[in-house]
C-alpha cells in the first residue's frame, strides 16, 4: 500500500461521516467512488515522486478538515466544534 493511501481515505471517510451522519443528509455514493479513484491515482502517482505526492496527500487531507465542500454544510472541524461547545 503506498503511503499516500491513508491520507487519502482518511479525506473520504472524513467527508462522508460528516456529510451523512453529522448533519443528516443522504449518502452520496459519489464520495467513495471518488476516494477509491483518488486513491489509486495518488498510489501511481506515487511511483514517480514519493515525497511530493505523499505531502500533496496530507496538505489535502488539512485543506478538508478546515475547507466547507458545500454551502449549507460547514467544514468538519467546525462540527466538532460546534458539537464541544454544547457541552459546556
């Protein structure tokens, strides 16, 4: 497995779960379908440049913890903060 698979999944499955379970909406099968063709993607890629691809692969995996992928859905980590602020 190439060592930008993680980061990778780790975008779908963040993507995902906070889409559907957080906030309610429908699962998107686009979501994984595109996960698995990024991920094969950045494995080939991977190929010809380790260490670019591999830090391509985590600064994408930052950019959607903090970046709102649709309008009415705000980013992940303004989720979590949202969910840490009510149990105060």
């Amino acid at each position: 497995m190439a060592q930008s698979t993680g980061p990778i999944l780790a975008i779908g499955g963040i993507t995902l779960v906070n889409n559907s379970i957080v906030h309610g909406k429908p699962i998107d099968i686009r979501i994984p379908v595109a996960t698995a063709v990024a991920a094969g993607l950045f494995a080939l890629a991977e190929r010809g440049w380790p260490a670019g691809i591999n830090a391509l692969a985590w600064m994408a995996l930052v950019t959607v913890l903090f970046t709102r992928l649709q309008p009415g859905v705000p980013s992940p980590v303004e989720s979590f903060l949202s969910w840490w602020q009510k149990g105060k």
